[in-house]
C-alpha cells in the first residue's frame, strides 16, 4: 500500500566526497523524479566537495550537510551523532559501501529506526590498499544496518554475501536514468563534433569517468593506441577530472597521441556527448553497476565493457565484455571489429523495459522507503 503523507518524510543520504561522480549522480537523479511531496532528501556531505550542486538540491527542497571527512572517523562520528539527535531521522540511507560502518554506528547510537546500507561497487587486487582496507570493513559495514540495498547482483553479493543475497534479504534498486534525456540526437552529433574540432566523418572513441586507478585508463589509452596505428581517423575523447589526470596528460604526450586525444574535463552535457561518439570504452577494473554504461545504451551507442564489470550492465545484444587478461592489441582489434559491423538504432525503449528508467525506478523506491516505515510503526 502506497499511504499518502501529509507532509514529506526527510532521508538522510550519506554520500562521502561529492565530486560530481556517478553515485552523486545516481542519488540526485533519484532526488528529482520522486514526488518531493512525500519524500525529501537531505544530503550528507563531506567537508571539502567540490562540486556540489548547492542550488539546484535547494530548489528542490532539500538540504545540504557538510561534515567532516570520514577519514577523521572520531570528529566524522562526532558530528553525525549531533545531527541525527538534532534532526531526528526516520531513515539514514549511506553510500559510501565498507565505510557505511561509521555513519550507520552513528546513526545506530542516535536510535535513528532505518538504518539502509548501499552497495555501489566491489573491488580489485590491483588497488592493494583499497582492497585491502574494503575487505576488512565489508563484514562490518552489515552490523549497524537494518536494511540492505545494491545496484546490482554482483555488488550485493560482493558486499552482503551470496548467502544473504540468495535468501532475497537485499533490494535490488537500478542505477536507472531519464531515458528520453539520453536519446541518440543528429543535431547534437554535429554540433558538439564542431564544438570540440571533430570532424563528422571521424571515429570518436569516448570515456567517461573520474581519473582514478579503478577506471583503467592507462590501459585505455594503450588501447586507443593500437586503434590509432590501424585507422589515423580515429579520436579519443576522455570526460572527467581526478587525481590521475596529470599522470594520463603526460603519457598522452609521451605517446604523441596529444594530436587525437582530447581531454574536456567535467562536463555537465554528457547526455549529448554520447550522440557525438561512435564507441564507449570502459575497461574499468571493477564496477558495481556502471550508470555511464547504462546512458550510452540508451543513445545507442556500442559499448565495449570490461567483463569484470557487472553483467547486468549488458543491456543490448550489441554491447560487448571483454576480459582484461587480454593484451591492448586485442582490445583494439576486437572493438574495431564489433565498429565496422555495428548500426546504431533508437534503443532507449529497450532500457525502459529492462528496468532503467527513472520515473518508474523512483516511484518504486518511494514505496519501499514508505514499507520500511510503516514495519517500524513510524507511519
């Protein structure tokens, strides 16, 4: 039963960093096609974000916290602590994977009733430090929880475990989008080809994603590399800013790629991007659920995705996995070959059938956040 509240219950979303990723797209996304009348957010930041969207979330009605980063856990505690005692939350609901331990203790030790952790994403060896720490944290992150979320199959069972996953005790929650947004569009195609110097008659090869050790892109480019020797009209366009943009500049021009390789840094249009791109390239050493694999599905575009992504990402027959024990030179060679046979349709229907579109995806999460609070008698 969908109850209509007289006024909205607040959720408070822990996010970490806001750096204008995936995840902060994601839950913002969810934020602005849920009836805002029933359910508002409030968004739970770490000091120092830089690209928070203070302005639009504040239209909306919601409210932005800043706090101090988890990493200085007893003042990070501390402060979350003071907030759910002041403010009373019926739910907190982080996404910030292992590292939910710390809000969820805090918000356990406040009485808040709905404590949600999110699993986002796994993890890989080649990130020792990371995977270390993640590995470590994961059985702790479930202590303080009283429910459990993923984006995908593979992330729920990284981060709950198969037996936990298998007894339906985690709620599968799409990374879905605005599927009329992301629509291939002619016009679009010409006029950001013209705005980034593209001919229209060339391959543009496109990635998009933060600068960081999990998105590959040192391997990335040696594959735009051996696609670059067997067809000079082909371009790589990398979206996104990170700790590793530098480092990736300077083996561009180590490589004499810079003449075919263009970096834009954050944007805000990706959802034309897609249309100006012929393949996406995404190599990524672990995802929990992509949502860039799942736009550019939508515009139609081929995809070539690395098979340790999570397989729901494979929405349409025409994108392909492949695995990252092989060698650059076979990346290249088979993304070529899928190109050369690939017809780019509207396929944004698709996507809406397979259950990533977000009017549908929202209403379902308003339902559950209303379930969880009618079994804890709060309404």
């Amino acid at each position: 039963m969908n109850k209509i509240l007289e006024k909205p219950i607040r959720v408070a979303h822990v996010i970490g960093k806001w750096v204008g990723g995936g995840l902060e797209a994601i839950v913002l996304n969810y934020y602005k096609h849920l009836d805002r009348s029933q359910i508002q957010f409030d968004f739970i930041i770490d000091i120092g974000s830089p690209r928070i969207p203070k302005e639009e979330i504040e239209k909306l009605g919601g409210n932005i916290i800043i706090v101090p980063q988890y990493e200085d856990t007893f003042r990070y505690i501390n402060s979350l602590v003071k907030l759910f005692k002041e403010q009373k939350y019926s739910i907190v609901h982080s996404h910030i994977n292992t590292m939910s331990v710390f809000p969820l203790f805090a918000a356990w030790y406040s009485n808040v009733p709905i404590r949600i952790v999110h699993s986002h994403s796994t993890s890989n060896k080649k990130e020792k430090k990371k995977d270390i720490m993640k590995k470590c944290l994961r059985p702790l992150s479930k202590w303080f929880a009283t429910d459990y979320f993923c984006c995908s199959e593979l992330a729920g069972r990284w981060l709950f475990g198969n037996r936990t996953y298998n007894q339906h005790k985690v709620y599968l929650l799409n990374n879905a989008i605005d599927t009329q947004h992301y629509q291939f569009n002619l016009l679009n195609r010409k006029i950001k080809r013209k705005e980034l110097s593209l001919n229209q008659s060339q391959i543009v090869i496109g990635h998009i994603g933060r600068f960081v050790v999990q998105k590959n892109h040192d391997f990335l480019i040696k594959i735009f590399q051996e696609i670059h020797k067997k067809n000079e009209d082909t371009v790589l366009v990398m979206v996104g800013e990170g700790p590793l943009l530098e480092e990736m500049k300077q083996k561009v021009n180590r490589l004499n790629l810079s003449d075919c390789v263009i970096f834009t840094g954050q944007r805000d249009d990706t959802n034309q991007l897609y249309s100006a791109f012929d393949m996406l390239l995404l190599p990524s050493l672990y995802e929990g659920l992509p949502v860039v694999g799942v736009e550019a599905q939508t515009s139609g575009l081929l995809c070539v995705l690395s098979d340790d992504i999570t397989k729901e990402t494979k929405v349409l027959e025409t994108t392909q996995l492949l695995s990252l024990s092989l060698d650059e030179k076979t990346w290249a060679q088979q993304s070529m070959s899928y190109f050369y046979g690939f017809q780019r349709k509207d396929t944004s229907q698709l996507l809406v059938e397979k259950g990533f579109d977000i009017n549908y995806e929202a209403y379902k999460l308003e339902r559950k956040y209303k379930e969880l609070l009618q079994k804890s008698n709060i309404i």
